[in-house]
C-alpha cells in the first residue's frame, strides 16, 4: 500500500506544479495499485483526486465518470465522508457541463451528509466553541 500512496503523493505534487498529464499518470497508478490489493476506500479516495484533476485537465466526462466511481467505491467501502468529498467535486464537474439540477441534487446529497455529521470537519475548524461543548480543549499544533 505505500507505494499506491507515494504515487498518489507524486500526483498531487505534480497537479501542484501545474504538470496535469504527469498527475493524471500517478493518480491512475496509486488507484490501480490500492484496487490490485483490495483497499477500496483508499481506491476511491485516489479515484476522487484523480477526477479532480481531470477537471483541472479539461477533460469533465472523464472527469464526470471517475467521480461518480469513487462514489460507488467509498459508498462500498462505508467512507462516507469520501463519497462527499467526490460528490462536491462532481457537482462541480456537472455544473461545468452545464447539467445545473444534476450538480444541484449532488451538492444537497453531499450537505445532508455533512449537515448530519457536524457539518463536516472544516465546519468545526470555524466554530471554537464545538469542542467545548462536547467537552474537549482544542489543541493546535
């Protein structure tokens, strides 16, 4: 597994420095090497990069067809939080194709699952006091 994940690790540097074929090349590998070896949350998550940067790329059906992938495998993995991740990045996707209620009902699905976690990480990120109300200090390092 952490060869899939050194190669992920090149594709996201790659998609960094703005070298998108290069990133599209590792992101395919470390989602092939996570599938050879039956990781299938770790699959969807390379899938979820690997769409992005097809967006990135321009090439939004591909794109389109990865994401909607990744969904499938995170939601058969139990990663939900995955699937949300990949469900915004398609919204984002259709909304670019021009399919506005597609990308409308992908982001509502994704918002009702954050919406019924917290809201997400990020959403706690922005609210100091959520911690302390369930009763753990923030630490910052």
């Amino acid at each position: 597994m952490g060869l899939a994940h050194a190669q992920a690790l090149l594709g996201t540097i790659a998609r960094s420095e703005h070298r998108l074929p290069e990133a599209i090349e590792y992101l395919t590998r470390a989602a092939t090497a996570a599938a050879k070896l039956g990781f299938t949350a770790a699959e969807a998550y390379h899938l979820s990069n690997l769409g992005r940067v097809q967006q990135l790329s321009g090439d939004l059906p591909g794109a389109a067809g990865t994401l909607q992938d990744a969904i499938d495998k995170a939601c058969a993995a139990g990663d939900f939080r995955a699937a949300a991740v990949a469900r915004v990045r398609l919204a984002r996707v259709l909304r670019g194709i021009g399919d506005l209620a597609s990308a409308r009902a992908m982001t509502t699905t994704a918002m009702e699952w954050y919406a019924g976690y917290g809201g997400g990480q990020g959403a706690l990120l922005g609210d100091p006091g959520a911690d302390a109300r369930r009763g753990r200090r923030r630490r910052f390092r």
